[in-house]
C-alpha cells in the first residue's frame, strides 16, 4: 500500500484470533504522536466497534493491497511498550499457547494521566552509581561477580542464617546477597530486575540494598503500591538510567535500560507462578528475558526447586560454589505418645529445650494453618478424614462439639474409615490461634505473638516472647530465633500434590534460616528421606533424587504437561491434533467443572513449540467456530476450550 506511514497494531483482546498484528494507516493529525510503544485506539470491522492496542512497529508499506482503516486515536505518547518487553511478552506467550496483550495486560500498569504529565515534566535525576562495594556475601570470592559481568546463568543456595545491616535491622542473609548482586550489576551502569514472592521478602531486600545504593535508584515495583506509585516507578523504568527494579512475579516483565541482572529468589515460592492467562512462571520468564538480552541470571533459595535442578543437570545453568557450608542444628524427632502436660503436640525434647531457650530470646512455632480448629485424619492408618457425602474434610468446630464437615457441615458421627475400616478419628493439625491459646497458658508469664496472612508480623525483637506463625509467615528475629519448632509436619505431608514434598522442605527450610546460629530446630513427626534432607542441610541431593523419580514416571519438570479443558468433542479434537507428535502422551479426559472434560497432554521439552502450536490452532478453531440458532431453541453458550502449559493443578 503507497502513501504515509502504517502502524503494526497488536490488538488488547483476549480473543485468540486477535492475537496478531494488524496494519493501520496513520493519519495526518497523528503523525507527531504515533511512535512505537504507544497505546492508541483504533477501529475493529466487525460492528464498527472501537477497541485499544499498541503500536508494536511503524512500516513503510503494507502487504495488504485494500485501504486500510486508519488509527483513531492516541491514548498516551510515552512509549510504554519497549522493544524488549514486546519481544519477552511474544515469545512467552508462544510458549505458553497464549496471547501476548494477556502478558502486556500483566506487565504495563494502567495509566494516570496526572501522573504522567508530572513524570514528563520532571527533569530525570536518578542519583550517583554505587562505588567501592564489598565482595558479594554467601558465594565464593569473585565468582558472582565474574558470572554477572559475564552474563552467566548461576544457582547459588542461600546462607542460613539472619544478618544485621549497618543500619542495625536484622534481615535474611540472602537478602545481603541480593542487594550486594544487584548492586554490583548497578555499578557497571547496568540495570538489574529482583524477583521476590511477596511483600515480606520485599521489605528485607529493600532495606539491604539502603546500605549500599541510593534510593532513588532503586524502583518498587508490587501490588501494594497506589496505583499511581507503581504507574510513576513504571514511568521511571523506562528511562535511560540504570536501575535496580524489585518486586513480585509481574517485575519480571518491566522495562530496564541495559540489563544486567535477573535474580529471582526463592523460585519454587506459588505466588511466583502467575495466576492470570496465560499462567507463565516468573522463572520461565526470566528465563527467556535472559537469552534475549544476555544479562545474568541467579537463582538463589535455601531448597533448590526441582524445576532448577533440572536445569543444573543439563547444564544450562551452573552451580555457584558458597562461601562456605553453614548447617542449622536440626533435630528431627517423631512425636512422643506422652508430651508434657499442656505442651499440645510438642515432644518432650523440644517442649523443654523451648523453656530453656524463651528466657533468652524469641522462640518460633510454625504450623500448618491459620484458625483454630483442627483438621482430623483416622486414627489407625492416618488417612485424611472426608465427609461421606461431599468428600471434604472433617473436623472440630471452633466452639467445640462434634466433628462436622468443613464444606457441608454434615455430622461424622457413624464415620468408618474407607481405607483400613477404622472408626476412631485424631486431630492431625491445630491452627495457628489455639496453637497460641494453649502455649499461653503452657507459659503465663510470657509474651505470646501470632503472625498469619490476617495478623502478619514482619519482625519481632530480641526480648523473650513464643512467636506462632503458620508457614510463610514467620518474622524475622533481631539476632535469630534462640529455638526453632516446626509442627504439623505430618499434617503438610498429608496435601494431595505432586510438589508436597518439595513444598515442605521449601517450608521448613525457610524457616530453619531464621534461627541464630547453633539454636536448636525441630522438626516434628517427620522421618525419612526429607527429615534427613533438612537434617544434613542437602536439598539440591534431595532434589535430584526427586527429578529423577520424576523422571521415571514421566512428572513435571522431567517433562512438561498441558491441560486441556472443554467440552467432551473439543477435547477429543484437540488431543487428536497433537497425540501424533513425538514425545507426546495424553492421560483422560476425566471429569471437569461445569460438566467439561480435561486431559491432560504430557510432552517432551523439543516437542513445546509445536504442541503450541497444534493447541493454539485449536483454540482459534472453537472461538472462530460459527452455531446457528435453532428455532425454538435457546442461544447455546459459545463453545470454550481452555489450555494451561505447566499448569500447577495437574497433580
């Protein structure tokens, strides 16, 4: 097509069929402000409806021969969609069969107007680069150093133990080691993005990194903020200045001028898989971002996931020797039949090493839940109770009485239990406030604090207190916790998950790290390969041996899956156009929500692209797939076929 520019538009849809570029002619009145990276608004053909989009790129020519329509609008001239965020946002969404604006829609926040009209009318003034930084803590001398000036994919298992800044807070030792890589990434005038699961994480980093870094260098990214505050932190990525940008899973995705770093802490954390289509991992992302840009990669956790330990084992990321082998004092021990009185589920061993330690400082509980009733199993074989009419779980109401279903309220009285036929039923688990009730009154004179999701507590002090946190929650002591007790051990196990295992020693681990150095941690009603894992402080040991039990039943990560949700026909369709590929298997249909049907397709990591591939012409297919009405008959519901790589459900 002669004539002026034409802007390749990316469409804000969630339609799949919209997922493309389409060409529009830029008028005369917009030439000045249509530039790349802008959002505008243009017309659709079908039903002369306005819609939203982004300029991806401006040509000289058209392929289509037809007149085009023109642009009708310019939303905003700043150009939020950078080049390499477009690229990231592609190519996830190629991986994932999904559309590239669902990511967009993650990665750019929404716009205020006021906001930006001061961002542009501030002069940029970043502040001084860092200088004269120490060695990075928690790894060997100049190795991280040598592998962020190189580009290197690196996996480093965090030290241990609490730290405290110059500043006098008490934060995680890998939150040092953070602050130290990005800093060192931001000295070389070169941008780093940290990834953290949530806000706690957050607030240990940023205080880290005031040690060494100006803060108006460091940029916030979460959902915490205003909106306005994380629209102008987005405004100021888009910079020229290099900056350390930290957040949740969504950072990932942000704007940085000339990348240095990617660190993600903590990976195999669930909030850091993204629960909005198309459901892509912080990791799988970083993963990406780092072969497009070239930047370092670091993982860094106390429990390496098993996700990393595959890509250790073929080489395409490398272990990172620490600085040298530091072991919590971890005692497994099975629960006693005869605790103290008034000591609930606590053995004897720690029950009293826990009165010893309170008179000198903080003493942390972790459980497995919030609330105060406890959940119950049988008390023969310890199989989960369920609820014979719904299948939920049983257990004691808050105020007491007879045990009842948590999802019907059916009476278990009569209950049997279907595995060993035993009638007598045990609690396995007590929340986090009659956990605390019954400690209070276990230690009158001591200062009890609860720390949950509704009742979180980021930090305590040095003075003796029983700090019960379920996991995740735990706060950081200033000198470390002089006793560490993670119960519930039994009651975590018993979750129906491919990743339990994993999840808890991710748990247990996290929580050991709090613990000052030599303090004693047990490790309640639990044996076996995963106490001694905690135990000897070897989890990337324990997480081969876990990828490679995987890897003989053909499990994520030793493969990747797909699930594939719809109606029965659709699924049939859908699994025939992939079955014949190599190295693709399909388990199902079985039965789905809302009368669908859901296989799920395992495959090969070669085989990805064209699995893609085959699904997202299936997808296109349905949504484009045109019913007429039936006289008489009502307007059928349009036919739906939803699609998750790497989902987290599939057990």
């Amino acid at each position: 097509m002669p004539g002026g520019a034409v802007a390749r538009v990316l469409v804000d849809s969630p339609l799949p069929q919209l997922d493309q570029l389409f060409d529009y002619a830029v008028p005369a009145r917009l030439a000045d402000a249509a530039k790349p990276g802008v959002r505008v608004r243009m017309p659709l053909r079908t039903g002369g409806r306005i819609a939203d989009g982004w300029i991806v790129e401006l040509v000289d020519t058209s392929e289509y021969h037809g007149t085009l329509s023109e642009l009708e609008d310019v939303v905003s001239e700043v150009p939020l969609l950078r080049p390499e965020v477009w690229d990231l946002a592609r190519a996830a969404a190629d991986r994932a069969a999904g559309n590239a604006s669902d990511i967009l829609r993650v990665a750019i926040p929404s716009r205020y107007v006021r906001v930006e009209r001061a961002w542009l009318a501030s002069e940029p003034d970043a502040g001084p680069l860092p200088t004269d930084l120490p060695p990075i803590p928690g790894a060997g001398a100049g190795l991280l150093e040598g592998g962020i000036a190189r580009g290197e994919r690196m996996s480093l298992a965090a030290d241990p133990r609490p730290v405290r800044l110059p500043g006098g807070e008490w934060v995680g030792a890998w939150a040092a080691t953070l602050a130290q890589a990005a800093a060192h990434a931001l000295a070389a005038d070169r941008s780093a993005l940290v990834i953290v699961p949530d806000y706690r994480d957050q607030e240990q980093l940023e205080a880290a990194l005031a040690a060494s870094v100006d803060p108006r260098r460091v940029l916030r990214t979460d959902a915490r903020q205003t909106g306005g505050a994380r629209y102008r932190a987005f405004l100021d990525a888009t910079g020229s200045d290099a900056r350390i940008i930290v957040g949740n899973r969504s950072t990932v995705y942000s704007p940085a001028a000339r990348l240095g770093l990617i660190a993600i802490w903590d990976d195999g954390d669930p909030l850091l898989d993204e629960q909005l289509a198309p459901g892509v991992h912080a990791r799988d992302a970083a993963l990406i971002r780092q072969e497009q840009s070239g930047a370092a990669l670091l993982f860094l956790a106390h429990t390496r996931s098993v996700e990393v330990q595959r890509l250790v084992e073929i080489g395409w990321v490398h272990e990172v020797a620490p600085s040298k082998h530091v072991r919590p004092r971890v005692i497994p021990t099975e629960q006693q039949a005869n605790p103290e009185p008034g000591s609930a589920r606590i053995p004897t061993v720690a029950w009293r090493q826990a009165q010893e330690a309170v008179l000198e400082g903080p003493v942390l509980v972790q459980v497995a839940r919030p609330g105060n009733a406890p959940l119950l199993a049988c008390g023969r074989c310890r199989e989960p109770a369920r609820c014979t009419a719904c299948g939920g779980g049983l257990a004691v109401p808050r105020d007491g009485g007879a045990a009842r279903c948590v999802l019907c309220g059916t009476s278990a009285s009569g209950w049997r239990c279907p595995v060993c036929d035993g009638t007598k039923l045990r609690a396995v688990t007590v929340g986090a406030s009659r956990t605390a009730d019954e400690l209070g009154r276990a230690f009158p004179r001591t200062r009890v604090i609860l720390s949950d999701g509704e009742r979180p507590v980021v930090g305590v002090g040095p003075e003796p207190a029983l700090v019960v946190a379920t996991r995740g929650a735990e706060p950081v002591a200033e000198g470390g916790y002089r006793a560490v007790l993670l119960l519930d051990g039994e009651r975590m196990l018993l979750r129906e998950s491919l990743r339990v295992a994993e999840d808890c020693l991710r748990w247990w681990s996290n929580a050991t790290a709090l613990a000052a150095p030599g303090a004693p941690v047990f490790l309640v009603g639990v044996a076996g390969a995963l106490a001694t894992a905690l135990a000897t402080w070897r989890q990337a040991e324990w997480a081969g041996a876990e990828l490679a039990a995987r890897r003989a039943l053909r499990f994520p990560p030793a493969v990747r899956v797909a699930s594939v949700t719809a109606a029965h026909a659709a699924v049939a369709h859908a699994v025939d156009a992939v079955r014949a590929i190599d190295g693709v298997d399909v388990l199902g249909p079985a039965p789905a929500d809302e009368g669908l049907e859901r296989a799920i397709v395992r495959f090969d990591y070669a085989s990805g692209a064209r699995v893609a591939r085959e699904l997202r012409a299936e997808m296109i297919r349905v949504a484009t797939e045109r019913r007429r009405p039936v006289a008489g008959r009502p307007v059928r519901r349009p036919a739906v076929l939803r699609v998750r790589f790497d989902d987290p459900d599939v057990p």
